[in-house]
C-alpha cells in the first residue's frame, strides 16, 4: 500500500467538456430467465397486477428509476428464440425448451406483450435478434412484424393480433454474445461478422434509421479479445453502429479493495475496444466512428452455486430462480464506481444496460405474495439515472493513491461531474474506495460562479455485507449536512471511508 497523507482534487469548467449524455447509458436489460420475466413484471393474480398481469408495484420502480431502454429478450436466451412462437393467441402459443437456462419457455409474455409493458414502464425496447439458430430471414420478419405499418403478411399479422401501430423499435441487437462457446450457436468471428454484416444490411433495406448493435466480447478474460472486436469490424464496420461489451465483476476472495478496484478495469475495457474501433476505422479510412453499447454490465457472483445445482439437478421448470443475487453494500459501491467509469466515457459509450433490471442480478427484487423492493444497488443507478444527464466534464482529478492484489495506483477517491446547462445545475458523483480514512475532495468551480450547494447524499455503512430485505434496509441514501463548505469557488466535502457521494449545486437566482 502507498502511503503519504490521502487527498483528492477535481477542477471543472464549463469549457472543459468530455461530451453530452446520452441518457440511454441508463438502460438496463430483461432476458427470459429465472423469475425476470414471469413473478418479476408478470405476474396475473398479485395484488398490484393490473388488467395484463403487470405488476404495478415493479412499474413504480422502474419509473423512479428512470430507465430510457431496455434490451430484451436477451441476453442468452436469443440464441434459440423463435420470435413467432410469441405472438399471437396465447392458447396457441407453444411451451419450448429453453436451451440457455434449461427452462421451460410457456410464452406467456412475447414481443407484444413487452412493447405494451414498454410503453407503461415509459420506456424504449432494445431489441435482440436470434443470430445463433436462426438469420437474415427471421430477422428481417421480426422487424417487419414490430415497425412496418401495413400491408405485408408480417405486418398484417401484427394487425391481426390486435396491434394496429407499428412498435417502431429503433435500436436492435444482432446477437448476443456470439464470441462465447456457451452460445447456442456460437461462431467464429468472421463468421459472425460476415452474418452480421449481411443481416444489417438486409434490416437497414426495411428501415434504414435504424441503430444495429454489433456483439462484442463477452468479457476481456475471452482468448479471443480483443482480436474479436477487430476481425467483426474488419467484416461490418459500415454496416453497423455500435460494439457490444459484456462485464460482471465479484468478490470471491473477500477482498473490498481489490473488488473496489475493478472499476479500474472497466476503464481499461473502454479504452481497449475504443482503440480497436478506432484502428479499423483507419485500416477503412472511413469517417464514421463506431460507438459502443456496455449492454451488459454489474456485480454477479453470490448465486452462482446455486444457480448450477438448479440447472444441473432440477432442469426444464418454468421461472425457476436463478441469478438472485442479494446485493450488499459493497457492491452499491462497485456499481456507483461503474457508473462514473461510464460517465468519463460518455464520448464513446452512448449506451449501457444494467443487467438485468427485476429479480435477476438486479436492483429490484420482489416477492411472490408480497411486495417489490430496493437492493442496495438501486440507490447509485438512481441517482445517476436522475442528477446524471447534461454535458460531462472532464474533472481533471489528482488524488492519492493505493495498490491492491490485481490493480496499481487506483485512485482512493474517483469521481465524474455532470453539468445541465439549461437548469443551471451541476453534479459530482465521488466514491471513497479507502476503507478507513475520511478524504476531503477539493472542487475548484471558479468556473461556476453563483452555483451553491443544494445538497450532499451520502451512501455509507460500517458494515460492508450489510444488504436490503423486503422487510429492512440496512443500506439507503441519507443527506449530509455537516461536511462540506463551499468559500471563493472552492468545494470542500468530507467523504467518509467507502463510501458513494452525489454532490448537488446549482446556481442561486
């Protein structure tokens, strides 16, 4: 560990500017698995379902949560997705083996049912397309079904079952993680670039303002990252709009400061695929630049076990749990410092979906008979999701420095700042990654003059396995009163050992 007396600097300017965000990077992600699905949105016959058996108390959370997309239907579960088994009368519809997750598919909920549920959540559908069993052709009917207006037989027989205007889902996936050897029809990256490419090209045919999703690695442990991301591109760069990346982080080892530290890690990602794009956009001399969807990204590792014994030792049930991780306090941690990690790349990263949004690896749990709830992680999502949409700015952050196991010279504190130039507002979301020191984090805002500080929520607790039930929470946001002072442009705020900050201001009239 380094030593030496622990600080940490920021400086922003209104001049300074890393880009706008695009609040799509506040999107999240539902796949059929586990109870997502059906006990977590649907559920017919639960106090708060409404006349389509939505559950209006995960509805309530969603929209707290402000999530402007969601990717769906997944996620693994694409890979062997057959889109017209979803639609239509439901008496009709099919039960199917469901290869990912071993489960049983009934169906219940499908395409349109999604769109509708969509639409109250007040949000937009990310849609993925089967790029493992199936191609071109089902791709180009499902995209027919969902945005063309009439008067084709996919069209037509969206009509006929009773969804009179298109869907007009704009952003689609092609694939999902089709780099991965546990993909249902997993492919070589030529392979998959050459579909994909051929694939975009026949979609943009039927609606040529559409924004297509290259899949990316699955994670940067891949043997094939991040020539993945090259050879895909070298087939599909003009085709496509965005790369994809994947990334789940744990702490196996009980180690808080090397988990808090894997922050650091993602950055590297970023910066890795970044220059990957980039060099095949100079290999092309082209003059678009590739911009990247983080459509899959959180903490996931405390239902492992179980989830192998379910899938190993009780297979083809319909919504069996899996993936219930029961998020603890450090992991708020981790997803606030992801969060930032995002924010400073708001240039390139345009898009991101926490995954996934209820019941699996999620910030919101419910209970069959009971009701929905906050995990710890929802409190950092929240608060991005709402202060965190404006211009980004560069912080310009010089702070002390610690090692840990895996990382060098990670920053004791890390931080990003948003600006909302229309309402005169600024934000700075900061994160303590010392265990045991109070830091105070010095803001030079000179640039801002007139702004005051409005208020200084916290995320703290001594305890870092202390989690959130149906019926406590241990971990939620409170206000700080006492540890800041803002003098002759100068913000001075104590943040207390690991701990999530977001520090409002915002100009006085």
């Amino acid at each position: 560990m380094k030593s030496g007396k622990k600080f940490a600097r920021i400086t922003l300017d209104k001049d300074f500017q890393i880009s706008p965000v695009d609040k799509r990077i506040y999107g999240s992600f539902i796949e059929h698995l586990g109870r997502a699905v059906y006990g977590g949105i649907y559920q017919p016959g639960h106090p708060s379902a409404d006349g389509e058996g939505f559950r209006q108390d995960v509805l309530d959370l969603v929209k707290e949560l402000g999530v402007p997309i969601v990717r769906y239907p997944g996620g693994n579960f694409v890979s062997n997705f057959y889109w017209e088994d979803s639609v239509g009368p439901i008496a009709d519809r099919p039960r199917r083996l469901e290869l990912a997750w071993r489960s049983t598919e009934p169906n219940l909920i499908g395409v349109n049912e999604f769109a509708s549920w969509a639409k109250k959540a007040e949000t937009q559908v990310m849609m993925a397309v089967n790029l493992g069993t199936r191609g071109i052709e089902a791709a180009c009917n499902l995209l027919e079904y969902c945005n063309h207006p009439s008067g084709t037989k996919y069209s037509d027989l969206r009509i006929s079952h009773g969804v009179k205007n298109p869907h007009s889902i704009k952003t689609w996936c092609l694939g999902n993680e089709m780099d991965g050897p546990w993909q249902t029809g997993h492919k070589t990256a030529y392979e998959y670039g050459r579909l994909a490419d051929e694939t975009a090209k026949a979609m943009r045919q039927i609606d040529p303002s559409l924004e297509l999703v290259a899949c990316g690695s699955s994670n940067t442990n891949m043997p094939t990252y991040p020539q993945w991301e090259a050879t895909v591109l070298e087939e599909a760069y003009d085709s496509v709009d965005f790369i994809s990346l994947h990334t789940y982080y744990g702490n196996r080892f009980h180690d808080t400061a090397n988990f808090l530290a894997q922050s650091d890690d993602v950055d590297h990602f970023i910066k890795t695929v970044i220059a990957t794009c980039d060099f095949v956009k100079a290999k092309k001399r082209s003059k678009k630049d590739i911009m990247l969807s983080f459509d899959e990204w959180n903490v996931w590792f405390h239902a492992n076990e179980a989830d192998d014994d379910t899938m190993k030792n009780r297979p083809w049930s319909v919504a069996p749990p899996l993936l219930e991780d029961h998020y603890d306090f450090e992991d708020a941690l981790l997803v606030g410092l992801m969060l930032i990690t995002l924010l400073k790349h708001s240039d390139r990263v345009r898009m991101a979906c926490m995954a996934q949004l209820v019941n699996v690896i999620a910030p919101i749990m419910t209970e069959e008979n009971g009701p929905a709830w906050r995990q710890t992680i929802y409190y950092p999502y929240l608060h991005a999701s709402k202060y965190g949409r404006g211009i980004a700015l560069e912080t310009a952050l010089r702070s002390s420095r610690h090692d840990t196991l895996d990382y060098t010279d990670v920053t004791d504190v890390d931080a990003a700042a948003v600006w909302d130039n229309e309402g005169e507002a600024l934000t700075i979301f900061a994160v303590n990654r010392d265990l045991s020191e109070d830091i105070t984090l010095e803001a030079d805002l000179r640039s801002f003059p007139g702004y005051q500080l409005l208020e200084h929520l916290v995320l703290e607790n001594p305890d870092m396995g202390a989690v959130n039930t149906a019926e406590k929470e241990a971990v939620c946001p409170h206000a700080a009163t006492d540890r800041n002072q803002l003098a002759d442009g100068i913000l001075r705020a104590k943040l207390a050992p690991a701990s999530w900050n977001v520090l409002r201001l915002k100009k006085s009239i």
